[in-house]
C-alpha cells in the first residue's frame, strides 16, 4: 500500500483520487458510474464522494454529464488525462509486483513448509 500510494503521489495524484479513478476505469454495472455507486465503492458518504469528483473535475481527471435517463444524477467517465495517468501508473505497479515476486513466493513456501503459524 506504501508503494502504491508513493507512485500515485508521484504522479501528483492523492491516493483516494487514485482509488477514485480505478474504481470509475472498473466499473461494469447494468447502469453508468454515478457518483452514489462512487461512494459506495470507496466506502464512503456521499457528499464526501461529491466533494471527490468535483477535485478530479477540476483536475481535469473526470467529466461528469447528466444522465439522459433521470436527470437528476451525473454520470462520470474518465478523461483522456485520467487514462494516461493510471496507464502509467499501472505500468510501475506492474514493475514492482515482478521484483516482489520471488520474495513472496519464497515467503509463502516457507510458511507452506513449516505448517499452520501458531497463534
């Protein structure tokens, strides 16, 4: 987690706008990303979910449309800044889970050798 939010502050993005971002590039429901199903997804309240979306509107990371279907919620989609700052970052997570490979598998068959841990 260190890592990850090291990378995305790197990049000049705090990392619950990065969480942000990952949860609207993942989204796949029946209905478009609003900001409710944002909240809910980042486990937090909905105004806090507003406030969040109108810093990545600003940031130029989000744009956020009315919904032609009920026009009382916004729909969010990632702009093309977005895509290149997680392609970039995917990119360096990816580097570091290839380094951390080895040691984890070592890890694991260490403790797969000697059995349960004991509490």
């Amino acid at each position: 987690m260190d890592f990850s939010a090291s990378a995305a502050q790197e990049e000049g993005l705090p990392v619950q706008q990065h969480q942000a971002l990952l949860a609207i590039r993942g989204h796949r429901g029946e209905e478009p990303m609003t900001i409710g199903i944002l909240a809910e997804r980042l486990l937090i309240a909905p105004h806090s979910a507003t406030e969040l979306v109108g810093r990545l509107v600003a940031a130029g990371y989000v744009s956020r449309h009315t919904d032609p279907a009920d026009k009382r919620r916004q729909t969010l989609g990632l702009t093309a800044k977005a895509d290149d700052v997680l392609r970039r970052l995917t990119a360096i997570h990816l580097t570091e889970i290839r380094e951390m490979a080895p040691k984890l598998i070592d890890m694991l068959q260490n403790l797969q050798a000697g059995g349960e841990p004991e509490a």
